[in-house]
C-alpha cells in the first residue's frame, strides 16, 4: 500500500490536514504525520519507507532521497520549489511538483494588505494616504500577480505589469497596462508588487541599479522570496533616498540593520506568511494529495518541475 508522509515543519492547519488525509486515505493509501520537527535527521528517518512526500517550506536534499529507497514523488504544497534539490530529485528518478496557484489569493491580498498598513503610517494614528489613484507596477504577471491587480483594480490603481513570459495581448486583457522593460515599471509606479521566482537568474537582482530608478516615495513590496533581493544593494538604496519604502513577508538577513538605521520605512513580517490562511492551507494541501493519487495511479505528471 503506498505510504504518503506530510513533513511539515510548520504544519498545516487542523481542518486542512484532516482534509489532506481523508482525501489520501480515500485513494486507499496511507496517511502519516511529520510536524514540527527540530531537526533534519527526524525527516531523514521518517522517509525510509515512504513513496510520497507532501511538503511546505521542508528542505528535502539529496540525503533525505538517499534515506527514502521508496520515493517516487515530492510535492510542494505552494508555488515555489527552491527548496527541493531537483538535481537531486531527477537523479532519484523523482517526481517534484508544485501545486500553482493554491495560495495566489491569500499572497495577494497580503500584499495589499501591507501596502496599506505601510501607506496609512503603520496605523501610528497620524495622517497617511490612499491607494486611490496611485500606479502599481507588477513585476512577474503569474498567478499571484493576476490577483494582485484584480484586487489593487478595486481599489482605484493604475495596475501595469512587466513579465517577458506573457504576452502583451493576455496582461491587457485584464485591463492591465503591459510594459516593454523592467526599468520603466519601477521608474514610473508608485507601488511595485515582486512576484518573481528565486533561480539562478533571478536571485539578487533586485539591488541598487533597478531600485534607483525608482520615484520619490515609492514602495516595493516583497511576498517572493528574500533570496530575489541584493541585500547590500537594498541598503544602499536606503542610504541614498531619504523616502524609499520595503515591505516583505520574508525579512532579508540585514533587516535588525534597516529597522536600526530606517525605522518604519522597512517593515517585515515576523515569518514568511502570504500563504498562511485556512483557504490557503486547505487549497494547497488537497491539491497536493490528489496530485500524488493522479501520479501514482495514472502517471499524471501535469506540474512536474524537474
């Protein structure tokens, strides 16, 4: 009977995880539990006779596949899979997906969320401003940047995107204006919402040539990944403009640093939350259980990632 191992060391919520179950143990599969965790070993027992995987945030390397013989799939419960070692994987003869556009809401409205809370002064009681009216610029038209110009549209901004990986003719059909290059959304919005991916192309660069172009006062807002931003750049950036504001929901390594020498035009969230509501858990969760039954059972690979 195939053994599926939820390793989660931030686990999902209650009602998500019974969904989770029930819906593997419907497939007549077995269900089991890793949550909080402390160490990688306890990961790397667990898996010695597991033929799926369902995971978070989990780190799975090349020694957790040489301890699990039996592996035939990893599933990330989100979007993002940088934490899986895909080299790895594909030498395991493993099966890695994710589950796209399970948590794209919750990360949206998060990121609208924060743009608030930072332009109404972190709600300190003084006068702050609106997001009427003001230019956002996304930057990567997936599906979190979809959302988050369905719901910064209800707001009353101008919403434009840039993403080479999508047509101009489909970012207009949202009512979303397309822009031809990188330089002139951060140049011309008020507000950019980072969408993209941490890889080998992308990481570290967003540092202090793009966020120099940025206007007076402008915002970027971060629910991707902390690996994207050049720290050091960041810093400069905050050092040079006397109005530039960072919101994240993943705090880079120097945040002590900027809050020290910035106050509150950084602010970052405790933990990496944009995915951390109950529809979220449930959406991501399931999707990954039934992925894992479509692959054992019908070879179904439709969101492979290696």
């Amino acid at each position: 009977m195939t053994k599926v191992l939820v390793a989660t060391d931030k686990p999902f919520a209650a009602g998500a995880a019974k969904q989770i179950k029930a819906v593997i143990e419907e497939a007549g599969f077995t269900c089991a539990f890793l949550e909080k965790y402390t160490s990688p070993q306890e990961l790397i027992l667990a898996v010695a006779d597991v033929e799926a995987i369902i995971i978070r945030s989990d780190l799975i390397t090349k020694e957790v596949m040489d301890a699990a013989p039996h592996l035939k799939i990893v599933v990330r419960a989100g979007a993002g899979y940088d934490n899986v070692d895909l080299q790895s994987a594909t030498a395991h003869k493993v099966v890695v997906m994710n589950t796209p556009g399970q948590n794209s809401n919750a990360v949206a409205e998060l990121a609208l969320g924060m743009m608030v809370y930072q332009a109404r002064n972190q709600f300190n009681g003084t006068s702050g401003t609106e997001l009427f009216g003001k230019k956002l610029g996304i930057h990567a038209y997936g599906n979190v940047g979809k959302h988050v110009a369905r719901i910064a549209r209800g707001f009353g901004m101008e919403v434009s995107a840039f993403d080479p990986f999508v047509s101009k003719t489909a970012i207009e059909a949202d009512g979303v204006t397309a822009i031809d290059n990188v330089d002139e959304l951060y140049s011309t919005c008020d507000y950019i919402s980072l969408h993209i991916p941490a890889n080998a192309s992308t990481k570290q660069s967003i540092g202090f040539d793009l966020l120099s172009k940025t206007k007076k006062g402008a915002m970027l807002v971060n629910t991707a990944r902390k690996e994207v931003i050049d720290e050091a750049g960041l810093l400069k950036w905050f050092e040079t403009s006397d109005s530039f504001k960072y919101v994240s929901d993943v705090a880079p390594d120097n945040y002590d640093l900027l809050k020290e020498k910035f106050g509150s035009r950084c602010f970052c969230t405790p933990k990496k939350m944009g995915a951390q509501t109950s529809e979220a858990n449930n959406n991501a969760g399931v999707a990954a259980a039934r992925q894992i039954i479509g692959f054992i059972k019908q070879d179904d690979t439709t969101y492979q990632v290696n």
